[in-house]
C-alpha cells in the first residue's frame, strides 16, 4: 500500500498545514506550478514525484518533466499540469489519452477541485485544485489518498483555508 499527498498549484507558498496532513504519506506528488522553494520543501520532507507547470523556472523544468507517467502498486499514473478532464482535454493530450489511457489522470493549472471518472477510456481523473495564494480560488485544498493492488481507496478532500 502507497499513502499518497496531492498537491498543484503553489506558486512559491506552501502553507504549513501540508505538512501536517501529509505526515503519514508514503510520497508527495505536485501537479506543476511550484513556484519558488517550493519543491525542495517538499523533497526534504517525503518523496517527491511532480511534474513542472506553465509559472516554473528553469530550475524546476531541469528536475521535473511536463508529463510523469509511471506504475506505483499496479496503478498506471500519468501526471501533467495542463491536460484538460474528461472530454474537454488539452490538444497535446487528446491523441495519447485515447491511445493508451492511464488509470489515474492528475493535472492541475485550473485551480478547480476535480474528481471525474472517464467511462470512455476508464480512468480516474484528478485535479487538487490550488494548496496556493495566487490565483482566483477561494479556498486551498490538498487531495489525500491510498494504492493498493492497482486500486485507489480512502480518498480526502482537504481544504486548508482561505486563499
């Protein structure tokens, strides 16, 4: 079993309270948009696997991708920060989304919570919304689930305060 803490969307702040709700993590994952610091917070607190978003530095594009696809406890992942949601996804996506689908799609890049399941391609998607203060999001939320044998369980929405 992977315990697993999702975030997107910093922009250089992370609120304290990430660290407390994903203390029992097993990894951090980040859907792009780190923003300044953010990311070596992160990695010196849990493993950290994320992706870099359309705000981020060169820095962070030189240790982490646009698009991250790999399997953790027999789930396939593919993360990217701007991929669109289910039938609405980005151009760059569409083709490979339909050609071979993930299990678990996360993005991030909207600010907008999102928990949708594609029945076309069967696969989750997630976007965690914003854990950030810029942006027009009202409130910051973080996404907590776990993996087990290829499937997801005991998913929270957290949301961390106002923006």
């Amino acid at each position: 079993m992977a315990k697993i803490g999702l975030i997107s969307d910093t922009h250089g702040f992370l609120d304290d309270a990430v660290f407390k709700h994903f203390a029992d993590c097993d990894e951090i994952w980040h859907a792009g948009d780190f923003g300044s610091g953010v990311a070596d917070k992160l990695a010196s607190f849990k493993p950290l696997r994320g992706v870099y978003g359309n705000i981020d530095d060169q820095q962070i594009r030189v240790t982490y991708p646009e698009h991250l696809r790999f399997t953790i406890e027999g789930l396939d992942v593919w993360i990217t920060h701007i991929g669109g949601y289910p039938g609405r996804y980005a151009f760059n996506i569409n083709n490979e989304i339909y050609a071979n689908p993930p299990k678990l799609f996360i993005t991030g890049h909207s600010h907008i919570l999102k928990v949708m399941f594609d029945k076309k391609i069967d696969c989750l998607h997630i976007n965690p919304g914003s854990a950030g203060n810029s942006g027009w999001h009202k409130v910051k939320t973080l996404i907590k689930f776990s993996i087990t044998e290829g499937k997801m369980h005991d998913m929270t929405v957290i949301e961390i305060g106002n923006r």
